[in-house]
C-alpha cells in the first residue's frame, strides 16, 4: 500500500475515533493535563464501565490515549502534546469552553504527603517539574550533569541511591494531582533530605507533610519553587 494511502486511511481512523461523541469527552476531558481513571471517565462520557472501557481500548489503539497503572488502577492520559494540539485546534474551530479538573482530596494531602517513601502531593508534583523545567532531571529520569551538581549541593546523595537495589528514578503518577512525582530511589532520597534538614514535618497519624517556614524558603532558594503559605 502506498505510504499517501496509508496516511489517509490513519487519518481516517483517528478522525472516526475522536468523531464519536462519548470518546470526544473522555479526550477533551483529558486535555486539561490530568489522568483519570475508566470508571471516571465513564461518568463523563455518559456510558458504562464495560462500554468505556471499549472505547478506551480503541483510543488507546489509535495511540491517543496511554494507560500507567498505580497499584490496582489504571489512569488513562493524553498520548502525547501532539493529540493535545490536535484536540486543541478542533475546539477552536468548534468554540466553547471545558470544565477544569477539581481534586477532592483533602486540602492537607493535596498539599503534601508520603506516597509510599517519596514526596506527593502539590509539593511533589511542584518539586517534579522544576527538577525537569532547570535541566536537573531528563526526560528518562536520569540525572543531568547540570542536576548532579545542583542537587548534590543541596545534599542529596546521589551515590547512595543509585546503589540501592531499585529503580532510580520515575513518574509516580500522584493520586490527587494525576501528574507526576518523582518515585524511586530519587523520590525517597529527596524526602528524607527534606525530613532530615526539617524542610518538612510528617503528621504521627497520617501520610499528611507540612512544609515548614524554613522549608519554603529552601524550596524556593534551592529549586525555585514557590510555595502557598
């Protein structure tokens, strides 16, 4: 088959996927950066569990939607800012506007909290984009020369925790925020600086964390991340 056809018959597919109205919301659903789970999504949609999930299976088979599974659930997100783009572009020929995500976790887990031994939460996220948006951390998670520098300054051992018998680092997809914190080894090298160095504190009945007074301030002088008081 010629490769011209090939692309007209892939944009057809892709035009079909994205044309049926319950697959449509679950996609502009998922544009505002944030996974959610099957069954969220077929409250969305308007269908049922079974039914999403085929729907599911077919966005996903049209590489428009990626599933990363935590523990017992599936969260499904954009496959890429390329179908973001795309997405885009159709609502501003079609016009109007979508609904934001709205965590309902409560204010002081969403803030902060342990997510196994790593920092989660909007801390964690927080901490997790700046590690990317100052070249400290790649796109496979590893650290940069530019991030060894920097984050050995501020007392992580990196050494330790690349010699420990686990993964170095990842995207932990957060439960409250549905973007990323960093897991791994990494994850938890950073949490225990911050326990450590009492940047945070840890509640004795809870995975909830308060960030202290000194701990904003060395949040913004180390990793430029500026906290809510």
């Amino acid at each position: 088959m010629p490769a011209e056809e090939r692309t007209d018959l892939a944009v057809a597919g892709i035009a079909k996927s994205i044309g049926e109205p319950a697959r449509a919301r679950m996609l502009y659903c998922l544009l505002d950066g944030h996974a959610r789970t099957s069954t969220e999504l077929a409250m969305v949609a308007g269908v049922t569990p079974s039914t999403a999930s085929v729907h599911l299976s077919l966005l996903k088979d049209q590489h428009l939607v990626k599933v990363s599974v935590q523990g017992k659930h599936h969260y499904y997100s954009l496959d890429g800012r390329d179908v973001a783009s795309a997405l885009e572009g159709l609502s501003v020929l079609a016009g109007g506007e979508r609904r934001q995500f709205v965590p309902t976790t409560p204010n002081r887990l969403r803030a902060a909290r342990t997510c196994y031994d790593h920092i989660a939460g909007a801390l964690g996220v927080g901490l997790h984009d700046r590690l990317h948006a100052r070249g400290w951390l790649s796109s496979a998670y590893e650290v940069t020369p530019k991030g060894t520098k920097a984050l050995t300054a501020a007392g992580v051992d990196l050494d330790a925790a690349r010699a420990l018998r686990r993964r170095f680092a990842y995207a932990c997809l957060d439960w409250s925020e549905r973007t990323p914190h960093v897991g791994g080894a990494l994850g938890s090298a950073l949490l225990n600086l911050a326990l450590k160095r009492r940047w945070v504190t840890q509640d004795l009945d809870s995975r909830a964390l308060a960030v202290t007074k000194l701990g904003q301030r060395e949040m913004l002088a180390r990793f430029d991340l500026r906290l809510n008081s």
